[in-house]
C-alpha cells in the first residue's frame, strides 16, 4: 500500500501519468508542427493592435528549440527556450513519480515558489516592453 509521506496516493498517480502525457505531447507536437506554415498560431492581439502580445513568437521559439535550433529560438521569444526546458525537467519529473509512485518534491518551500514566479512575470512583463519600444522604432 501507498503509505507515508512521500508515496502518492492512486488517484495523485494517475494525474501526474495525464500531464505527464501532455508535456510530451507538447515537447513532441513542437519537433513536428512548424507554426510558420499553418495559419492557427496568429496572435489576436496582434491582429487587433498591431502589437506584439507577451507571447508572441513561443510556438515558434518552442519549434526552433525542440529542433535544436537555439538562436533562432531565442531570436522569437527570450523565454522559449527557457520554458521548453522547463517542459522537460517538468515532464521529467512527472514522469519519475508517476512511475516510482513517489514525490520527488515533497514540499516546495512556498515563499521561494511564489518569488520565482513573480519574478518571471516581472522580468516576462518588461521584456515585452521592451518588444513594443522596439516595434515602434
């Protein structure tokens, strides 16, 4: 049986084998799915404003980084390549503990979680600022 503090309970497993399975589908979609040539990608923002939303150029920047084409990934989005990475710590890490059944990561401490994440929509934020200061120069 499940039991003690690291050990996920059944019901814990079967969600992190779903994302686990969507992380891998996204990490593979983007080897595959070239957003330059299919038309579902474009940005409504941008087609509204003219501008550039926080997001724009991340499927593209997802498909040069999972085809290994680093500066090209950095050249669409400063993240993308950050956040593909992060995709497969993630699924990674999902994937260890859908299969071991326990936690790699019992507890994160919740202050430096909190922290990180606002400094990424921080920095997220004024890197988009900076895209639109550029767009209109």
């Amino acid at each position: 049986m499940n039991s003690g503090p690291n050990k996920l309970k059944k019901d814990q497993r079967i969600i992190r084998s779903i994302i686990s399975f969507v992380l891998l589908a996204i990490l593979v979609g983007a080897v595959f799915f070239d957003p330059v040539h299919y038309r579902i990608t474009d940005c409504a923002f941008k087609h509204l404003t003219g501008l550039s939303c926080p997001g724009c150029g991340l499927t593209r920047s997802f498909h040069s980084t999972a085809n290994l084409h680093l500066f090209e990934g950095f050249k669409n989005h400063l993240l993308g390549p950050f956040l593909y990475l992060g995709f497969i710590g993630l699924f990674g890490v999902m994937l260890y503990e859908t299969i071991s059944g326990r936690v790699v990561l019992s507890r994160i401490n919740k202050g430096i979680l909190k922290t990180a994440l606002i400094s990424l929509a921080v920095f997220w934020f004024f890197y988009w600022l900076i895209r639109m200061i550029t767009e209109f120069s």
